[in-house]
C-alpha cells in the first residue's frame, strides 16, 4: 500500500493540531536569556530566548505585552509562561507567550557590568587619560569591516567633510570568537601607521553582535594606543566597553567621521577672515613683530591651500580622465548604432526602388497607350464608344491611332 503524498500546509497543519493537542506543551514555563528583542509599532513582542546550547522565538501579543508589567531587553534573564505552537505560514514552531518575569541578570550583561567596574576601578576611564583630538587631521585610519555599510558610511562622510585627508583602510573581523584578536591587530597596526588620529567603527547589532567590543583584550589595546581613537560602534542606544576607554565616543561609525573630520568649507571662510583681519592690521600700522607673525600664519594656511588644491586638482584629473573614457566609449556606441541605421536605411531605399520600378512596369503594361502601338484605335464622340448604339448616321466621330487622331463621318452603321 502506497503512502500518501502530502503537501507543505498540509503538513505544518497537522504538526500544529498535534503539538497544540499536547496538554504538556501548553502552559509552560521557561527560563532563558532575552536576545534580539523587538518592540513592533503594532505593540507585539518579538524575542528569542536562549541558553548556553540552544534558541527557539518567542512572540507576546500587544493584548498580553501591555498588561505586563516588565519590559524586557537584551541580555536579561527571565521566566516565560506560555505555549508551544506552530506558525503554518513558515512552518516554524515557537513560544506564544502570555507573561514574562525577571530571573536575574544575564550572563552577558553580568560580564560587561563586571569588566566596567573592573576597568574603571584601574582608572581606564578617566578623563585624564584622553587624548585630544586633532584639529585637521591630514592621515585617518579607519579601523572596521571590510565591505561594509559601516566603511562606506565613513569614506562618504570624510570625503563630502574633509576630502584632502588621506584615508587609510585596516580591515577585520567586528563579530564572532577570533573578531577581538583581529580588532587588536588592527588597532596596533593602525598605530603604528603615523596616523593623526583612528576610527574604530561598526554597525548596529544585538549584544551578542557587538561582543568583540566588550572583550577586555580589545579594551586594553584602546587604551595602550598612542593615536587618538574616536568608537562609533552600533547604533546611539548601543554602548560597548571601548566607548569608556576611547579618547571620544560617537554614536554611529557616521558620527566618528563627522567628529573628527573639520567642514572644508567652513576652514575656506576661516583663512579667508585671517586674511582680512590681516589687511586691516596692517592698515592700522600693527609692530612689525605682530604683523611677522600673522604674515607667517597667513603663509602657512596658503601652503596649506596650495596641498589641499594640488589633492583637489588630482582629484579633478582623475575625473576628466574617466569622463574621457566614458565618452569614448559611447561615441564608439553611437557610431555603431548611426553605421546601422545608415545601413538600414539604404537597404530600405535600394527595397523601395526596386518596389516602385515594378509599379511603373505594370502601368506602362496596362496603358491604353501600349494597346495602340498593336494596332488598334479608339473611337471618340463625347467620350468614348463602345457601341455602335451611341452613334447615328452623319455623325461626326475622331478616331485615336498610335500617332494621331482622324475626323470621320457616319455614313453606314452595320451589326454583328
């Protein structure tokens, strides 16, 4: 006897009449961790809970959700009273929940609340300790994954702020066991790149995400760097261990560029008011000690310029460069496609040609003209005749032959 053939809702429709039928499944209470919690604007709870082994999603009801008097976040360690069912639509099981309670803190938030006292009872925090960071940096390393949306948000940002620093790129790992030993690597290399200041970034993520920016290894080499280094790790509600130790913390890899990066156009404006406070000093007849030192200021920034339009000049070549080729390029398209269409045309002209020479062969066939080089004539009256009927006797008929017409007149009339 063959075994009958099921389709997929079929399936995830018995799967879920079978465990909701399971008295021991319904009603149940389970302890675990808060991971990727989501407060949907419908006022659902969406959630994972997790141990140390395992994960299964969780969903509470705006109806039960509002009534609950704990909101939970990441990395908490809770009691869910719920029951077990299956999602058709996706065929996955999980835990409809009707209330959550507190169960201690979890294990992460336990570690990170640990290692920050540890760290800030050594003095790794302390404002003391900071760098400042400099004013127009010319040399920025960015420090974070590569290919990321984190990288692109920060070449963006420098390049629309501070196009004429150089951007140097030390790629690694932001998530996962070994992340914390490339994020060491990276930061002492970047260190030693004579940098004028350090960009360590990420996007957002859950605690779990964002763990490599809590390890204590990761924290100590932020703190040993030589170089200002500015965190902009995750989102602005996202605060890992390094943002404690960095010289400045920013809340998006996109903040850390604009923090350390001037306005370009603003530092334009800034040079051009020295230059006119510098006309009026010298109108006011300041000492010449004074008036040396503005000169050299002024002197500098116009060195300073004077870079900042050679970058912008290479900049502007490299651009015309690509233009040139892109240009090319279509001019090399447009030729093929004009060398076509001019084909095409005479094609259709030659088709034509031989089209309305055939029509003029066929008039000329059909002429009555052509009848009368045979032989024959037509009679005229009025119009012409075709029936001995249309004349009388003594009327007066012209007769057309090939060459010539000839007046005649009736004198007998015979039918055939």
């Amino acid at each position: 006897m063959s075994k009958p053939v099921w389709s997929v809702s079929a399936l995830n429709a018995y799967m879920k009449q079978k465990i909701d039928a399971d008295a021991f499944l319904q009603g149940i209470i389970i302890q675990g961790e808060i991971s990727n919690f989501n407060r949907h604007s419908s006022g659902h709870w969406y959630f994972t809970l997790k141990d140390e082994r395992s994960r299964i999603s969780c969903v509470m009801f705006a109806s039960y959700a509002r009534n609950n008097l704990l909101i939970p976040t990441n990395g908490m360690k809770v009691l869910i009273k719920g029951s077990l069912s299956v999602f058709e639509t996706s065929g996955q099981y999980q835990i409809y929940v009707n209330k959550i309670t507190e169960d201690g803190i979890g294990d992460l938030y336990y570690q990170f609340e640990q290692l920050k006292k540890k760290l800030a009872n050594e003095g790794l925090f302390l404002e003391e300790h900071k760098k400042p960071l400099p004013t127009y940096p010319m040399k920025i390393g960015v420090i974070t994954g590569a290919n990321t949306a984190a990288l692109q948000d920060i070449k963006t940002t420098l390049a629309r702020r501070w196009p004429i620093a150089e951007v140097l790129v030390f790629p690694c790992l932001v998530q996962g066991e070994q992340a914390k030993y490339e994020i060491v690597k990276a930061i002492e290399d970047a260190d030693s790149s004579f940098c004028d200041v350090l960009l360590l970034a990420r996007g957002g993520g859950s605690i779990e995400d964002l763990w490599a920016f809590n390890e204590e290894i990761v924290a100590r080499s932020v703190y040993d760097c030589k170089t200002p280094i500015v965190t902009g790790v995750g989102h602005e509600i996202d605060t890992t261990i390094v943002d404690f130790v960095a010289d400045r913390r920013a809340p998006t890899p996109t903040g850390a560029a604009e923090m350390v990066s001037p306005d370009y156009q603003k530092v334009i404006v800034e040079i051009d008011n020295y230059k006119k406070r510098l006309l009026r000093l010298q109108l006011l007849q300041v000492p010449t000690l004074q008036l040396d030192f503005y000169s050299q200021k002024l002197q500098q920034y116009a060195s300073d310029m004077q870079q900042y339009n050679q970058v912008i000049q290479k900049y502007k070549q490299q651009l015309i460069q690509q233009m040139q080729v892109v240009t090319l390029q279509h001019k090399h398209l447009l030729d093929i496609q004009n060398d076509k269409l001019v084909s095409n045309i005479n094609k259709c002209k030659e088709n034509y040609s031989k089209e309305i020479q055939n029509y003029i062969h066929l008039l000329d066939a059909y002429s009555p003209l052509q009848v009368l080089k045979r032989g024959y004539a037509i009679v005229l009256k009025e119009s012409e005749i075709t029936s001995i009927n249309e004349v009388n006797i003594d009327d007066c008929i012209t007769t057309r032959l090939q060459d010539g017409y000839i007046q005649s007149v009736v004198t007998r009339k015979e039918s055939l």
